[in-house]
C-alpha cells in the first residue's frame, strides 16, 4: 500500500521532490520506488518533462486502480479500528405491543 501511495502522490504533485516532501521521505525513494513499478509491469508510468512529470496512458490505468485498492484499505482499516464499537441491536417488546405492531 505504501507503493501506491507513493505512485498516487507523485501523480498528483507531478514532482517527485515535492511528493518526496509531502510523505516526508527522500526523493530518491521516491525515485526507486517508481522505477520498481516501471519495472515490474515493464512499462513507463510517467514521462520526465523539464519542469515536471506527465503520466502516461499506462500510469493512468494504475492511478485509477491505485485510487481504488487504496480507498478499499481505509475503509478496511476503520472498520477494523471500530470492530470493538459495533454492537448487536436488541429490540423488545411485549407480547401485546409486540403483536399489534408486527400485524399491521
């Protein structure tokens, strides 16, 4: 998840040292870690401008994707932060009431 933080912050900021800056690592990391992806998917994610990087076609498929799977892990991770919160809903009634209500 890391990774495609990383990927999805450098495709926002469109520099590496200033998405370097944002998630408070070093720009070479940043640097490494979009080499990997490059890598792994032999593919080129961005296109190295003077002023600033361009992503392409492919880096769009992964961004979108990024975006989703990261999305996912939040909900994932506060739903498992509020596991403990969740309780069962209990609902009583008398018989009488119970009866009416449950008859209309």
């Amino acid at each position: 998840m890391r990774q495609l933080k990383v990927f999805v912050t450098t495709a926002e900021y469109k520099k590496m040292s200033l998405a370097a800056k944002h998630l408070f690592i070093s720009q070479p990391t940043i640097s490494q870690i979009i080499s990997d992806f490059e890598a792994e998917y032999n593919v080129e994610l961005f296109m190295r401008q003077k002023r600033e990087l361009q992503i392409t076609a492919a880096g769009e498929i992964l961004l979108e994707s990024a975006k989703k799977m990261l999305s996912i892990n939040d909900t994932l991770t506060q739903d498992m932060k509020n596991i403990h919160f969740i309780r069962p809903l209990k609902i009583a009634a008398t018989t009488t009431i119970g009866s009416n209500i449950i008859l209309r």
